[in-house]
C-alpha cells in the first residue's frame, strides 16, 4: 500500500529524472529515490497517479461547464428589439440570418438555437399570448402524442393552433419529468422576459 507521502515522492522523483528535452523517464533513477519499491509497482503506480489526474481534470471540466450552463444570460433591450427586427425580415426558421442580424446591429454574438429559444419563450406574441400550460392540457398531449407522433407541426396545426409548435417541441420534451405540467414560460429559470425584469430591478433589492 502506497502512502500520501510515497506518492508525492514518486512524482517529485520523476520530474526530476526525466530526460533532458524529452517527455522520457530515466526510471532506474526514479527506482533509487524509492527504497523497498520494485521498478514493476513504481511504474504502475505512477500510471495509477497518472489515471486519477486525468479523471479529476475532466471531472473539474465538466463541473465548470456545468456551473457554466447555470449562469444567467443578461439580455439588452436593445438587443430583444434586434431579434424582433430580424424575425420580422427572416422568419422563424432562419436563425443563422436572424443571430448574424443581432450580432451586427447590437455586437452580441449568440448561437443560432439560443436566439430562437430567446425568442419563442420570451419575445414571440403567439407564445406570449397563449394560454397558460396546464395539467388538463398536458393530459390531452400525452393522449395525441401517443395516438399521432411527436410532429409538433401537425399538433400545433391540428390541435393546439395557439401554440406554436417549437413550444410544443419543448413541452413534450419534458412529458415523464416532474415539471411536464408547469407552463415553461414560468419554469425555465432563464427565460428571456424573467432575466429582462431582473436587469429592470434597481441595485440593491
């Protein structure tokens, strides 16, 4: 069994035995440094060593894109006003055109889908104006959804005209989780309109 303190020498002897101008390890210098060690067990340990600061790399990796994916996005009026100029020249469905419109009129630079999902769940009058998503509602699309398919635009089309259908996309996305009868526009932490009230608040509250 290796101790805290071997460990810490097994590494502190291989960076000083490594070759010169090479990822190389002189490992019978390493061998001297380590009394009552085999040259077989240093190696491995030095691979098991090895294994565990990789895994504690990707872990803090995917902690930091995690905590990342958690941060408010703020959004400027002007820019909401930007997405709403272009949508009104490209449509709904060129989102490449409409975020590289946003990108030159305000400098804010967004990818494609985000600028869509900014737009139907806090700036589009339909989604804006529908009715609020409810248990009765969500128990009549689980019923379509299992008789018709999840083609949202056929549902939009068929069945809930008032809602459009990238809204129910994200609304049978969620059939089967704990928030599937909760209206998103109320649930999604960042929603657009939520983060714009936020940034209206004065310092301080």
């Amino acid at each position: 069994m290796w101790t805290e303190q071997e460990c810490g020498l097994l590494l502190e002897a291989v960076q000083r035995s490594r070759l010169s101008n090479t990822a190389a390890v002189d490992w019978n210098k390493v061998a001297a440094y380590m009394d009552g060690r085999t040259l077989k067990a240093i190696k491995h340990r030095h691979w098991v060593l090895a294994q565990m600061k990789k895994k504690n790399e990707l872990d803090g990796a995917a902690d930091r894109n995690k905590r990342s994916r958690k941060k408010s996005v703020s959004i400027l009026p002007e820019e909401k006003e930007a997405i709403k100029e272009a949508v009104r020249i490209y449509g709904e469905k060129s989102w490449e055109r409409v975020a590289e419109h946003v990108a030159k009129a305000v400098g804010i630079t967004r990818a494609a889908p985000l600028v869509s999902q900014i737009w139907f769940y806090g700036l589009c009058p339909k989604t804006q104006s529908a009715p609020r998503w409810n248990e009765e509602r969500n128990s009549r699309l689980k019923a379509l959804v299992k008789e018709h398919g999840k083609d949202s635009v056929f549902l939009s089309y068929k069945f809930f005209p008032e809602y459009p259908p990238p809204f129910l996309s994200r609304l049978m996305a969620r059939l089967g989780s704990k928030h599937e009868n909760s209206d998103p526009r109320l649930f999604r932490s960042r929603s657009p309109d939520a983060l714009i009230e936020k940034d209206k608040k004065p310092q301080g509250k």
